[in-house]
C-alpha cells in the first residue's frame, strides 16, 4: 500500500482493475481500518474478489533497504511478498521503496539460479512499436557479468511475450566498439560469444525510440535517468502542444481538428500507459508502480501483473535460464 497517494489512489485503482478484468482477483495488504473506509465508498465491489490483509508496519521512501528488512517484519511490502512466496497470491504490486522491494524480494522469494541480482525492466514506446529496458534503478552499480545476466533475462521475458529472436543491445554512448566504460565493453565482449542471444551491438540513446532493439540493457542509474527523462519529454510535448493552439475561435478550430491525432498520440506516448515494471530474476511475479503514480497508471501496473502471472513469467524465465545458461559461455 505504498506509493505517495496512499490506499485512497490504490483502492480506486483495485476496483477499476477488477471490472476491466473479470477473472481478476485481489488481495489489498496495509492498515485494513484505512483501507476498509475507502472500500466502504465502493458498494458494488464484490467482495468476494477483493480480500483486505492487515499490516501494522510501512516502509518509508526515506527508509534505507537493510533497515526495512531488519526492522520493519510486519510491513505491508513484506507481507505481500511473502503471500507471493507462500502461493496464496500469483503476483505482487508495490508502489513502494525501491531499494526495498529489491533487497526484500531477493530475501523473501529468493533469486532465480544464475542470477546475482535481480532487474527491473519495462517496455517503452518507439516508431516501430515497443522496446524494453533493464535495469531501471534496482542496481546502480553493475559488473560486466551481471549486464549478461539482464540482458540474458531481458531476451528470455521478451521470448516470453511472442518475439522469436530478439534483438539485445547494449546502452552506450556511442556505437563504435571502443566506446563506453569498461564494464560495457567487458559485456559486449561476453555476449558476443552467446550464441543463443541475438546479440546487435550498442545502441545509443535516440535509437532506443527510433526502435533499434527490442532489449536494451544497462545499469540501473543510466536506466532510471533515461525512462524519467522520456517520461518528462512526453508530458512537455503535450503541454506545448496545448500552449501552440493558443485561444480564440482560431484555436477553437484548429484543436477540434487536431483531436483525434492528440488523442491518439496521448493515448501512445503517455507515461500512464507504460507504468509498472517486472522485477526480473526472483522466483515470484514482482511488479514496480511509479510511487507518484496515478490511479489510471497504478491500474496499468496492475494489468501488467496480471498479464506476467498468466504467462507464468518466473516460471517460464527460470526454464528460459536453464536453457541458456552454459557454464562454458557464461563463465
């Protein structure tokens, strides 16, 4: 029940999400006596669908990640986690911390075999449809083996969701072999010699939106940096926009019939659409919201694990790694 709207965005968020999904049905964890005043607004829930689960504990943003696992047991993060764990749930969605759904992930569902730190990855808008990036912020610093490994789990979730062969590159700051820091050359080299991967080379910022690749990869402060910074660009390209029209009948006329082209380019580009990010590598569908996220973004989130646990991604990707992973190419 994380995030910076609290349960009131959350709830409203559960219940769309239940009438866009018939077969959809939710667990809600925090203080069940705030939760239950914001449901009793929603008279036609069927409760039966909607399960309240009590948590005496929140993890702040400020809380650092060691702290929250240590100190904080009974926390509505924790709890959700280990439902996950337990199968009582298929799937699980924080708004929270960061860094503390990363480290309380990893000890709760523990990593997938042959992975040293998890990543989270989401799909992005480009000309030619979507691309995804990993890692958004889990891990800022990041050796050269770990990019293999998320670029190894990046083209396995991708698989997962209908591409045969998909194209893995590697974020860089230029596309010529020489460029880049060490850890991105070490990577290049390594993945290189994986045959099983479709591995194009380095790809730099602007051919992440032209659709160069459909994985790129690369630590989680370049990540971060990159979907905050396109999130900004798409919310001032629609402001300008607005502001061009400008006033009067003029104005008036010319909006009307630039409607249906904004409304579609609104529809495409908006942060909303893409909200909610899987966190690769733990034995668990594990879902990351925004924490300013909106109610229409936190629903986004929500169909996005929705999706994950019907593609039963943690399986399939643990099978995926188990398929790839080769002692000698990977060593």
């Amino acid at each position: 029940m994380g995030g910076d709207y609290g349960p009131r965005l959350v709830v409203s968020a559960c219940v769309k999400s239940l009438l866009e999904h018939p077969q959809l049905q939710l667990v809600v964890v925090g203080d069940a006596v705030e939760i239950e005043s914001v449901l009793a607004q929603y008279s036609h829930v069927d409760r039966s669908r909607l399960t309240v689960v009590h948590a005496s504990e929140t993890i702040s943003m400020a809380d650092l990640p060691a702290h929250a696992l240590r100190h904080k047991p009974d926390s509505s993060m924790r709890i959700a986690l280990q439902l996950l764990r337990d199968k009582h749930v298929h799937a699980c969605v924080s708004a929270g911390n960061t860094g503390a759904l990363m480290a309380l992930a990893k000890h709760v569902l523990q990593p997938l075999a042959h992975i040293d730190r998890p990543a989270i990855m989401t799909a992005l808008p480009t000309l030619t449809g979507e691309t995804h990036l990993l890692d958004l912020g889990a891990n800022v610093d990041v050796s050269a083996q770990q990019l293999v490994q998320f670029a190894i789990m990046g083209s396995a979730a991708v698989r997962i969701q209908g591409i045969a062969e998909p194209r893995v590159a590697l974020l860089n700051v230029g596309s010529e072999a020489i460029k880049g820091n060490q850890q991105v050359k070490q990577a290049a080299l390594l993945l290189e010699q994986i045959k099983e991967i479709n591995y194009i080379g380095y790809v730099e910022g602007d051919g992440v939106f032209r659709g160069d690749a459909d994985v790129v990869v690369c630590d989680g402060f370049v990540g971060n940096v990159l979907l905050k910074s396109s999130e900004g660009l798409a919310r001032m390209i629609t402001a300008r926009v607005k502001q061009r029209l400008g006033k009067g009948l003029r104005a008036l006329l010319l909006a009307w019939l630039a409607a249906p082209l904004l409304k579609v380019l609104r529809s495409e580009l908006s942060p909303e659409r893409y909200n909610g990010a899987c966190l690769l590598g733990v034995d668990g569908v594990v879902v990351k919201s925004h924490g300013n996220a909106t109610q229409e973004a936190f629903q986004a989130a929500i169909s996005v694990a929705y999706r994950a646990a019907q593609e039963q991604l943690a399986q399939r990707l643990q099978e995926h790694l188990q398929a790839l992973y080769k002692p000698a190419s990977l060593q």
